[in-house]
C-alpha cells in the first residue's frame, strides 16, 4: 500500500492526501528516516499533521511506538 493509499483511506476529508506522492510508500519513509532524508520532500506535503498520521502509519506498520518513528526523524 502506498502512503497515499492509507492516508486517503484512513482520512478521506483530508484534501492534502491527494496531494502525497504516489510512490511513496511505508518502506521508503522509514529508509527515509534512517538515511536522515527530508521526510516532507519524500511525501511530498509540507504538513506536520500529515506527517503525523503517516509517522503513525508507519509505527503501526512496524508494531512499535509512535515514539520510536519520531525519534528516528529528530536524529
């Protein structure tokens, strides 16, 4: 599934979702993170809400804390 595909799916009146980079997924936002990217150019918006919800996306992909994937992006 692609970080457009969740976000759209799980905040359907969010208009920004249209806006996520189509081929962005999970995977890539946590290469992302661990490589120190810009989170925000690899989706694509430039929202902290977004990165919110996608932070906690991933967390529950991976099945660990919220904490854990912001911790990544603060490094």
């Amino acid at each position: 599934m692609t970080l457009k595909e969740f976000y759209l799916k799980n905040y359907p009146t969010d208009e920004l979702g249209v806006e996520i980079n189509e081929n962005s997924t999970f995977a890539g936002l946590l290469h992302t993170l661990y490589e120190g990217g810009d989170v925000y150019n690899y989706f694509g918006v430039d929202d902290s809400i977004v990165r919110e919800r996608l932070f906690d996306g991933l967390s529950k992909e991976l099945k660990t804390s919220y904490d854990f994937i912001y911790d990544l992006w603060l490094k």
